[in-house]
C-alpha cells in the first residue's frame, strides 16, 4: 500500500494550486486500490479542507506517514521530510542560484527528487506542466497592457476572474485596435498563446507579411527558434546543434523587432543562448516593440529588459531602454514589460482540474505500478543521498 501526501504550499507567496483536486483524489484511490491520499491543511489552497473532507479525504498536518509527497512550487528546506519521494518543480536544472541550497538539502536528506520539469516521453516533449495557462495569462497580460497603456479599454487580469470563461467573456464584443504581435516558441506555453489568440479570431500572417506590410486589424505571427537564430558559419540550420551548441549561434531577430508591437514570450531558453536583442539595438530608433509579455521569465534570459520577475499583485513595470533600468509602468516613452513567475496561480481551478487530469493518467501509473518506460527513472534528479547519472552535470552546482 502506497500513502501519498498532497502538500500545503510552503514558498511565498502563497501559490493556490495543487497537484490533485479533491475529485481527483477520489479518483486516484479508486483507480488505484491500497492507494491512500492525505491533505495537508492549508488557508490559501484553492481547494479548501472541507471540499476534500466532504469527500472522504483525510486531512491531517502529519503527513510523516506518506511514501509519496506532491507539491507544485520549490518546498523549503525547513519542511522538508528525510527520506521520502517528492514530486514538485525544483527549478533546479538549469543551476538556479536561488535553489542551490535545496537541492544540497535534498541530497544531505536522502530525498527521492522527480521533478515534473524532467517527465518526458521518449521523443523528448514534456508529459505534464502548467504551460498552457502560463500562455494564456501572459497573452491576456499583453491586451490588458495594450489597453492599459493607450487608453483603449480596459480589462480584468486573471486573478480578478472565477476561471478562464470569465477571462474570455471580457472580449465579448471588444474592438481590438491595430496592432502587430510576435510570438516566439513552440511548446506548451506558445501553444496556450495561441489559443487565446486564435479564441480571440486575431489573424495569423506569414513572416513575409508581417515583415512587410501594414494591417488596419491586430495580426500575429508565431517563430520559433530557426526563424530568428542562425548559425555564424552560415551552415544549415540544426536545432539538436542549437541546444547544445548556441554559442554557435546568433540571432536574427532584428525584422520582427522593427515591425512588432507586442512581443510575447514563450521559449524554451538555456544559458548561453544570445539574446533576442541587444541593450544598444533597444535604443535604436527601429526598435518598435512597446509591450513584452515575457511569459517564461527567464533571469537573465533572451530579453534585456527582463531584469526582474514580478508579482501578481503588481505584475507590470516600465523599462527605460536608454537609461537602461525600471521605471514606472505606462509612460509614454518606456516600454511595458510582464514578468510574472507564476502565471498559472491565477487561475488555480483550471489549472489544477488540467494538472491533476495529466498526473494520474500519465504520471501515476508509472510512479505506484511499474516503469516499464523508465519514465520515472528517467525524471529522478535525486536518490540515495546522490545525484542519478543523467543529473550528474549538478554535480558543481551544488559543491
């Protein structure tokens, strides 16, 4: 018999979303016999105590008694339970210098780490994340900023709305002004950009039109990593060489910086990956784009004027390309730049109702019954006090 443990979210602030929703956790136990699931109380959870008690669930502050634990943000050290399995994002393998420490902690305590970051099919594509609502927040950000900045109109963020229903509805009738988007990326939080795009009817043009003509309507075009990065040599574009050499590599970028409005962000960005741009060419007269939705906020990362995460409470601040530093949102001569870490805490219910649908189809089965694809082997940072093979590179990360 397995006990797995839904954690109360310790890092803050506060994040609302959780691995299983209630149902959900009724479900596991059913499709799963000798299952047992314990909740740990939590004041903020978007499923409160109750919803699970009503169903049967135990809801208890020990959860010493868990084999499995499953948050959704970093655990900190001090909550940390020795020797069990923890499923969580530990934003660890890309050597985040802010998550050194737990990952040292993980291993000093005999921890079993899975990162969800890590699960993924043999063709080497995620099974399981909140990017789609990652995508869809960040692209709701760029109208509501678009609005914000112009005078235009003006709508709720998500976090002022009961779900994703609500959030579209807003649209419900809204004229759109003209205006030209770029959107680069080609995984789960592009593809949520484009949903609400295409929900929204905005057009998609081709590179060439975007590059060269002027529209009376919003328009977008969607890049991904070999329409705006080529190889110094000249040499045929190879994505597989890109990731692993990108030193290799620079960008060209420049077209769709002159020609955009609105840049959203949505790749997947490594160390030593160029920029989109540089400080000097945002200082150039070309440079068109005036609001940036930078949906995975990376530290430094592709966008010089990504210089800090913010928060959902204040989610926005002006960037002065030529004093090179923040100020305040919605001037007239600044840029607007999003930079939210956490984009799908703002619609919790969704997010977690499509999270918990991924883990216990896809996830689970492999985790309580057999790894006969090694899916769970192959997403194991930790065991044993040591890093596993395929995470040996951490090794200087943590000395």
């Amino acid at each position: 018999m397995k006990t797995i443990g839904i954690i109360r979210e310790g890092k803050q602030p506060a994040d609302l979303r959780t691995p299983l929703t209630p149902l959900q956790c009724v479900e596991l136990m059913q499709n799963f016999p000798g299952t047992k699931v314990i909740v740990q109380p939590s004041p903020f959870r978007c499923f409160n105590d109750e919803s699970y008690i009503k169903l049967g669930i135990e809801v208890n502050e020990d959860i010493s008694s868990c084999d499995i634990l499953l948050g959704v943000k970093e655990v900190p050290t001090t909550e940390i339970l020795a020797n069990k399995t923890y499923l969580f994002f530990s934003h660890t393998i890309k050597k985040q210098a802010h998550n050194r420490n737990l990952l040292r902690h993980i291993l000093k305590n005999n921890i079993t780490l899975i990162d969800y970051e890590t699960l993924v099919w043999d063709a080497g594509n995620r099974i399981i994340g909140f990017g789609r609502f990652a995508g869809l927040v960040g692209t709701h950000y760029a109208f509501l900023m678009w609005g914000k900045k112009y005078g235009f109109y003006s709508l709720k963020p998500a976090n002022e709305c009961a779900d994703l229903a609500e959030l579209i509805g807003q649209y419900k009738g809204l004229q759109l002004s003209p205006m030209k988007i770029v959107l680069c990326g080609d995984g789960r939080v592009a593809h949520g950009c484009l949903e609400l795009l295409r929900k929204l009817k905005i057009h998609q043009v081709s590179q060439e039109e975007f590059i060269e003509n002027d529209y009376n309507e919003p328009v977008y075009v969607h890049l991904r990593s070999e329409d705006y990065y080529e190889r110094k040599d000249g040499k045929a574009w190879d994505k597989s060489d890109f990731y692993k050499h990108p030193e290799d590599y620079i960008s060209s970028f420049q077209p769709y910086y002159q020609r955009s409005d609105i840049l959203l962000n949505g790749i997947f960005w490594k160390q030593d990956i160029p920029m989109f741009f540089t400080h000097e060419e945002m200082k150039s007269s070309n440079f068109r784009i005036k609001i940036i939705s930078d949906i995975t906020c990376d530290i430094p990362g592709p966008i010089p004027s990504t210089i800090r995460s913010t928060t959902i409470e204040k989610p926005f601040y002006g960037y002065n390309s030529f004093l090179e530093k923040e100020v305040d949102a919605f001037l007239p001569n600044s840029i607007d730049v999003q930079a939210v870490g956490n984009l799908p805490c703002e619609l919790p219910v969704d997010a977690s109702n499509e999270f918990g649908e991924q883990l216990i189809r896809h996830v689970l089965p492999y985790l309580l019954l057999e790894d006969n694809e090694n899916i769970i082997s192959n997403a194991t940072i930790a065991t044993n006090g040591k890093l596993t093979e395929k995470f040996e590179y951490l090794k200087d990360y943590i000395a």
